[in-house]
C-alpha cells in the first residue's frame, strides 16, 4: 500500500537543466489518500487550538491574506510612531522533504496526541518505496527513508562535562589514606627499617641516567620487536619532516581557520537535516589540544639510520571528532572489501580453505612501501566515495558529509594520513580496495 511513483514537473522559474528547478510529485495509490485525509480531517478540527495565532499556512480559518494585512498594519504602526522597524522573511528550503520522521514523532507527543493516533500518522512512514517515472519508463522500487547520520546511531557520545564538588568525602578519605600509607614507608625508610632491593646494578643506574640526561638522544619503543632505540631527535624528526611531497611547514596556527571551517559545516549539514544536533556538537572540539608529532624508528629497516614511522597524537585535538565520526561510518563496512581479511588467524583459515593447489600455482604476497603516507588526498577521498556508493544507500547529502569530513582531515598534510588517526586504518584499506579494482582486478 505504501507505494508511489515520482515524476517531477518543472518549476516556473529558474535553469530548466538544473536538477533543483524540478518538483517531484509522488502518485500514490487511493487507499493511502482516504487514509490520510481521514487524520487530516481530524487534526484540523484542533489545529487552531494548537499552533499560534501568527501561522498562517495549513491552518483551517486562517489566510495568508491575514498575515499581510497585519504587516500592513504594522508598517503604519511604525510610520505613525516614528519607531524603526525591520521585517524578515523566513523560508525553509524543501521544507517538506526534510521532515526528521523521529521529530515528527517527538513534535506529535509534545502536542499531547495519545501513542493510539502517534502509531496511525507514522504508520504512513512504515518503509514507505517509491519507483522513478521517467520518458514513461518506470525504475524498480526502493525504500524512501530518512538519511541521516546521528550520534546515537554512530555509538558516539558527548564527553560528560561533570566535574566533582570540590570537597568530596569518599574521594577525600580513600586519598588521605594512601597518604597515610606513603608517609609510613618512607617513615621507615629513613628509620632504616625498610630496606629496598633494587634490580638494576649501580653501572645500569649511571647508564641509564646518562641517557636521561642526554636531550640530543630520543628513546623510543622500535616499530617491531619489542625492542627499545636511541635515536638522535634531530635526525629522526628531520628525516621524516623533510619529505616536502608528505609535508608542508605553515608560518602560522591555524587552528581558529579549521574550527571556523569545522563549525560553519556543522551548521550547514544541521540545517538541511544531514547529522542530528548532538553529532553536530560532537564535531566541534571546544577546547582543542594541540596535537603530538613523532615517530617511531623502523630498526628493522636499517638498525644504524632507521626510518621513522609518522605518529600524531590526536586525542582531544580539533580534527579528533572528525576522525572518529569517520572511522565509525567507514570500519563497519570494511569487511565488504572482496580480498577483506580480519586478521593472521582469517588468513591461515582462508590458505586452508583453498585446499590442493595445481602445479605452477604461485602464492604471490604485496606489500605497499609507507601505505600511510603514499596516498595522494584526491585518490584516497575518490577512493572512499566510490566505495560508499557502491556499498551504501547514503543520500547525495550523507555522501558529500563524508567527502567534506575527509576533506577537512587533510587541511594540511599533503599526501597519506599519519598513523593516530582513527580513520587512518579503514582509509587505507578502503584505498587499497580500489587500487585492486583498477590495477589488479582490471575493472
């Protein structure tokens, strides 16, 4: 029953050619048009109890005529007294095709309508379909629902702003206790009555401490292996930095730019109904951290100069939301990536499963030389929209939401994505599904 066949009608004004200029118009079928005028007819009846006297529009009784009138009136008003006026005219852009249905529900029980007439008007939106009428040519049917990304629907949440009181009591009594207890050990200690064993020798300590106290030197954990690394800083960090096709020093902060960036997309993807208001104030860090640049030495690559895998401690910096909002929308669908192995275990299972190989059959491995950092931004975000066309139903809206998320993760690195971000891992591999499409697969 809930079935409709769109076709478009041209508008009045505007470029013929231009897909805005057009008005769908659905034809549905008889059934749905008594149901829907019987609810029409009885909401009417208290509608002029329930919406201001200054709408106008879809209210029984009431004129748009009425509403110039009191402008009108207004104007002289103003003339009269001698007061300044200003009048703004407000018009929300396909304002029926951007109804939020969980809204419509809420804005329905805020009324006071009872859940028996919420369920009939929603049943109206229960997977309603509809098939394009196009040159007389009528496409299959698909499910009309609302795209929008939400935070609930993403798992994601606000970071609780609750802080203590200043005094509180279970918090204040279990602190005083250690405090307590430290102040016995060391009590004892220089009592000489607690004696600490120490597992270092005294040659260890004064090597150790003279690689604390050596600045020119950065240990850090090796890339592989377990191992520890001493490194030069400026060697290390100046190796990596100086790949000017990967990154591009800046002569200022611009963190204030992208927060105005972050907050006018927010804004406009909140009007037009593409993210809900709480995965808007998500996006928008507040009180950003500046992000950690370093690396981590690749000895295995080279054990005297070994190369530096880019690291950028993101938690809490202004891009964080974004990366995480991305990597929630694209690591649910990585498993659909046709060569998607989830890890060694996946891997043995699948060599397993391939059974008695014929002769002359070679096992060939790939591995792409700094995945991360090679990928080209225009590539890599091509990469994702094609992906998500061919594996999601997204809105045109939710698609470019996507693009412009990505777009603003690589405000300034030219090429690739660090390791740290939370999107990093399904980009890459998202990429490197495409480049099997197009370089091995042929397509």
């Amino acid at each position: 029953m809930l079935m409709a066949t769109v076709s478009v009608i041209p508008k009045s004004k505007g470029d013929p050619e231009a897909m805005e200029n057009f008005r769908p118009i659905s034809l549905i079928n008889v059934d749905i048009k008594i149901y829907s005028k019987i609810l029409a007819d009885r909401i009417s009846l208290i509608l002029p109890r329930l919406i201001p006297n200054d709408q106008m529009g879809f209210v029984k009784g009431r004129q748009p005529a009425d509403a110039t009138r009191r402008i009108i009136d207004i104007m002289s008003w103003a003339r009269k007294n001698k007061l300044p006026l200003a009048l703004l005219s407000l018009d929300a852009e396909k304002a029926f095709d951007r109804v939020d249905w969980d809204f419509l529900r809420e804005s329905l029980a805020k009324f006071g309508f009872d859940e028996s007439m919420i369920s009939h008007i929603m049943a109206l939106y229960s997977e309603p379909k509809a098939s394009i009428c196009c040159n007389c040519q009528i496409s299959d049917p698909f499910c009309i629902k609302n795209a929008k990304f939400t935070l609930n629907a993403l798992n994601l949440r606000v970071h609780s702003s609750f802080q203590p009181p200043h005094i509180y009591h279970p918090v204040e009594t279990y602190i005083e206790f250690v405090r307590n207890d430290i102040k016995k050990v060391l009590e004892s200690i220089e009592r000489g009555n607690h004696h600490v064993r120490h597992n270092l020798t005294i040659e260890e300590k004064k090597a150790l401490s003279t690689l604390k106290e050596n600045k020119q030197i950065i240990i850090k954990p090796a890339d592989k292996g377990g191992f520890y690394s001493g490194v030069g800083s400026r060697l290390l960090h100046a190796t990596q930095l100086s790949d000017s096709d990967s990154y591009q020093p800046i002569s200022n902060n611009p963190t204030f730019e992208v927060s105005k960036e972050i907050k006018d997309l927010v804004a406009h993807y909140t009007t037009i109904g593409t993210i809900d208001t709480k995965l808007g104030e998500f996006l928008v860090k507040q009180h950003p951290v500046t992000p950690v640049f370093y690396t981590i030495p690749k000895i295995h690559k080279h054990p005297l100069r070994p190369p530096g895998h880019p690291i950028v401690a993101s938690t809490e910096s202004l891009l964080s939301p974004l990366a995480i909002t991305l990597d929630k929308i694209l690591s649910p669908l990585v498993p659909k990536i046709k060569s998607y192995l989830k890890d060694t275990t996946d891997f043995l299972t699948s060599l397993q499963n391939i059974g008695r190989l014929p002769m002359n059959c070679l096992l060939v491995a790939m591995d792409v030389n700094s995945l991360y950092t090679s990928i080209r931004h225009p590539d890599g975000i091509e990469s994702v929209i094609s992906f998500l066309s061919r594996h999601t139903d997204f809105s045109s809206h939710q698609y470019k939401f996507c693009k412009d998320l990505l777009t603003l993760m690589f405000f300034i690195q030219k090429r690739g994505t660090a390791m740290g971000s939370n999107m990093a891992p399904p980009y890459a591999n998202i990429f490197m599904d495409q480049y099997e499409l197009s370089y091995i697969e042929g397509e």
